[in-house]
C-alpha cells in the first residue's frame, strides 16, 4: 500500500489536532493557551512526519 508522504503528515496532524483539543476541552472550555498547544502540536507532528521517509517497498510491494 503506498501512501503518500502529504496524505501521512495530513493524517498525523489531524489526530494530533483532534486529540489536543479534546483534552483542551475536558473542562468545557477551549481558552487560548488550549489552541496555541493544538497549533504547536499539529506543527511538530508535521514536522516529525515529513522529516521521516516512507519506508521503501520490497520487491514484492510488502
């Protein structure tokens, strides 16, 4: 299966994203330092994801 390295950082992002916010709102409100440590954190998982090369297939596509 080949994924492109736009489409993992995409994905990567969103999830990190999503899992900032929702601790950020486990006490009903979403204050401004919760979305500057969501921003960070889809930023460093971008980083991270394209700083990581897809692992190249084998002969077979495994």
């Amino acid at each position: 299966m080949k994924v492109s390295k736009y489409a993992k950082a995409v994905t990567a992002g969103l999830a990190a994203g999503a899992a900032s916010l929702a601790t950020g709102l486990a006490d009903g409100t979403l204050s401004a330092q919760d979305g500057l440590t969501a921003v960070a954190a889809v930023l460093a998982v971008w980083g991270l994801t394209w700083a990581v090369p897809n692992k190249p297939q084998g002969p077979q596509g495994l």
